[in-house]
C-alpha cells in the first residue's frame, strides 16, 4: 500500500469534505467512490462517530476498515443522549440497565484491554462515570464495586 489514512466519520454520513477530502484529495483514489463505500461499511452506525482506516495504492486502489465507535458514543447511542453532563458526579444525564452496559461490553470487547465481559463491562462503566451516566440507578463507582463484590456475575458471564 502507498499510503495509509485514519479519521473518524459519522457512521453513513461520510462526505467528499472534511476531515476526509483533504486528506483524501492528493492520493490517486477517487474521492467519491471512497465516501461512497465509507458510508455503505457504516451505515449500521448511523450518526456515531466511527473510526475509519483507508488504504490505498498508487493505481487508485483502496481498501476500508471500520473500526467499532468509541464506548462514550456507544453508551450515548444506547442511553439516547446527545453530550455528557458538565459535572458528571452530581448531575446524571441517562441511566442505564446491565444488559445494556453488557451490551456495549460485548459490542467493544474487540478493542477493550479486559479478557472477559465481567471486566468489559468495568471498562463502559468506568466511561459512565466520567459521562454522568448511573447503572441500573447507582452511581457507576458503586455499580461498579456491586461488580466486583460479585452481585452481577450472572448477568456478566460470557
């Protein structure tokens, strides 16, 4: 490959503008056909930010890889909030249940330190606390000592 670009689009939203086309616009791919296929890749991530690799060649060739959206907009898409609060320890926005935590666990296991959903599921809640997002009504600091006091290893098991 002659060349390597890495961004992050709207999931089906990509266009031939920024961040894109000015990175996109001094190789040898045809810009459009590369959004098109961008959006085609990421349209089951409609509107969440997702991590794109594109390849290319000097003859014009590309290939696309998609990487899974950040956990922040994972939990976002998943709670139905647009931004975190502003004082994420008093102010919460959303309130999550532990299947979705398990669910966004399993969604970014692929790119999670954690070796299982027990400790994926440590890994989102760690990033609702810093969101302003409780679980299942508790704080996620607490929800998350509940998860280590083994209260959800039923739940959480793989």
């Amino acid at each position: 490959m002659a060349g390597t670009i890495e961004v992050l689009v709207p999931g089906g939203e990509a266009n031939p503008g920024p961040p894109l086309g000015p990175e996109l616009g001094p190789t040898p791919v045809n810009v459009q056909d590369v959004v098109q296929e961008i959006n085609e890749q990421t349209a089951a991530f409609d509107g969440m930010e997702v991590p794109v690799t594109v390849e290319y060649d000097d003859d014009g060739s590309f290939s696309i890889e998609v990487g899974v959206p950040p956990t922040a907009e994972l939990i976002k898409d998943e709670a139905g909030f647009e931004t975190g609060s502003g004082e994420p320890q008093e102010n919460f926005v959303a309130d999550l249940s532990i299947d979705q935590v398990k669910k966004i666990a399993e969604q970014k296991s692929s790119d999670l330190l954690s070796y299982d959903t027990k400790n994926a599921a440590k890994e989102v809640v760690g990033t609702c606390t810093s969101l302003g997002v409780t679980i299942e009504g508790n704080n996620p600091r607490e929800f998350k000592k509940r998860i280590d006091d083994g209260d959800y290893d039923d739940q959480l098991a793989a």
